[in-house]
C-alpha cells in the first residue's frame, strides 16, 4: 500500500510508492526503455500485457481489451496510488501520514507506436482531450478524490520510460501544495481587482503581441512573462472557465488546433525536444469559478534543474520569453 506522508517542517505531502519499486530502470538518469513494437504492451494485440482498460475509444465496435481502440485507457501497471482501502489517516510520534488512496491511470493516445502529438491530426488530439475529460468526471464521483491531474512525459529527459505516445492521470485524496499556491495567488489577484489573473494575462498579451506564438478564436499559445524554463509556452482559453472538465467541445478543438501547431514548431526549432506537458485545472468541490482559469502548459527539457534551483526556488532561465515566442513564431511549417 502506497503512503502519503507530511513534511513536518513545510507542511508538504509526499508519496511513499513502494509498488513502483518493481519498475526496471527507475533509478537511471534519462534512460527510457527503448521497446520495439513487437515487446511494446501500449500497441494493439498486446492489451493483455496491460491491466484491464477501464475505456476506450471503438469506431467500429470490438471487443473489450482487444485490438482496434483509437483511445485506450488502463491502470498504471505500478501505480502510484491505489485505489483500494481506506485513508486511515494516523500519527507517527510526530508525523502524519495516511493511506495512498487514489488512481493512477494511462492514456493510451493513439495504436500506432511513433505518432506522436504532433504527427496526429487535430481530431485525433481532439479526442484524447475529451477522453482526458471523461475520465475526470467518471472519478470525481469518488468522494474520497480532491484533486486529479494530467500529464505527459514526453522522452527519456522527461521521465517517460516507453517511447509509445500516451498520457498519465493521478487522482489525489488532497489538493498538492503547487496547486494550491496557484489558486491563491489567483484569488489575491481577484480579491484586488476583481477580474481573474488569467483573463488579464491573456487581455494583456494579445494586445501586446511580443510574448504570443499562436492564437485561434478559442485559445492562445503564450510564453509567459516569467518563464521557469526555456520556451516554456502556455495555452490559455480565450473564455474564462476554472475546469478542463468543463470545457465545450469547441474548446478542446481550438486547443488542439494550437497544441499540434506549437509542437511542430518546437520540434521544428529545437530539434525534437523532450517536454512535459501538464494540465492545470482546478479541485473539485471547490468555488474557484470567478478566480481561476483552466490552462495548458509545456515545459520543453532543455536545461537542468540544479542545486541552486533546489535551494532557493528561483529558476534560472537562459531565454528570454519574448525571444522564445519571436523564435517559434517564425518557423516555417
């Protein structure tokens, strides 16, 4: 059983995860399993290499865990939390610590082992954003869950161990200390001025122009005016919504629009990065409507995170974010 376990000192919530333990390789710097299609348990006709799917998308009908999924969607094999049992949340002398109660899924974004993000087509984005969506609202109706997030390793420098294309979901039974720190610092804003941080990033930037890579109707591609890492790049909705979940389906489309046409031109411009891409979203069962915003971002492996960094909680960023935007705003495609 995995443990949650309280930094005495900050207040901060670890994972104690001796599932993964199991996991080959863990404890190698950027080294990812470079597994072929024929051993690869993410491609079709080898569903029964992974746990049962709890979804998956059919065109044409199919049996469950077989082949012919556009989406598919299963347990992590070592999950870093678990869905079974309870939190008995007890101390230890002076700890705290709990049962890790959650869930830990995959998305399986497309069957074909190389197609990446940016190799797919818009719909096809399109519809890992909406099975994104639909496994948020399936587990919210989990009382014990507070907060859910999504994300993708993309490569060895960002901690993906399969090459396959896919996305990962943790379901939390407590809201981490990043988001919370997120979600005040946009109530602040709000408490000030009455108008969400978000809405006036993107009022301001689009005005301004210098920071924006991309826009559409519904969304825009931003490098935000201070950057953690080099050409890290936001995608922000145009409308003001606190909850991916909530989103119209217009949204994930204008979204998909630009996520395909930003990663062309990183790939483009920067050789093929590694990055992380998160989802930012807020908690459920809480009033964040009016102050938070819902939002993407991407944060390319181009620079190490160091001693310095880890010390002080500054980040030391070689780009300026106004030249990070000029510079994929020029690609040529």
């Amino acid at each position: 059983m995995p443990q949650l376990r309280k930094d005495p000192v900050t207040g901060r919530w670890v994972i104690i995860s001796t599932d993964r333990q199991q996991r080959p390789h863990d404890f190698h710097f950027e080294r990812a399993a470079i597994v072929g299609r024929e051993h690869c348990p993410f491609c079709p006709g080898h569903e029964a290499m992974t746990p049962p799917e709890v979804m998956a998308y059919r065109q044409n009908g199919g049996a469950p865990n077989g082949p012919g999924w556009d989406v598919r969607v299963v347990p992590n094999k070592y999950p870093a939390l678990q869905v079974e049992g309870t939190f008995d949340r007890t101390g230890d002398g002076m700890y705290d610590r709990m049962n890790g109660i959650g869930a830990h899924e995959v998305i399986i974004e497309t069957p074909q082992h190389d197609r990446t993000l940016a190799l797919m087509s818009e719909p096809e984005i399109v519809q890992v954003l909406w099975g994104y969506r639909e496994r948020m609202l399936d587990l919210q109706r989990d009382i014990r869950l507070k907060h859910i997030l999504i994300f993708k390793n993309h490569g060895a420098a960002a901690g993906a161990t399969l090459e396959h294309p896919h996305s990962q979901l943790i379901a939390m039974p407590i809201v981490p200390d990043f988001v919370r720190e997120e979600i005040d610092g946009a109530r602040r804003h709000f408490a000030v001025k009455e108008r969400c941080v978000f809405c006036d990033i993107v009022r301001q930037d689009v005005a301004d122009g210098r920071r924006v890579v991309l826009e559409n109707a519904d969304a825009v591609a931003l490098a935000p005016y201070a950057p953690r890492f080099a050409f890290e790049t936001w995608l922000v909705p145009k409308r003001h919504g606190a909850r991916f979940e909530e989103a119209p389906r217009h949204e994930y489309e204008g979204v998909a629009r630009l996520l395909k046409a930003l990663l062309q031109r990183m790939d483009r411009a920067l050789e093929h990065p590694d990055f992380n891409l998160i989802v930012h979203t807020s908690p459920f069962g809480e009033d964040t409507a009016d102050v938070y915003h819902w939002h993407i971002e991407i944060l390319p492996k181009l620079t190490r995170v160091a001693g310095f960094e880890w010390g002080t909680g500054f980040y030391i960023n070689p780009t300026p974010p106004e030249e990070a935007a000029r510079v994929l705003r020029s690609v040529r495609l």
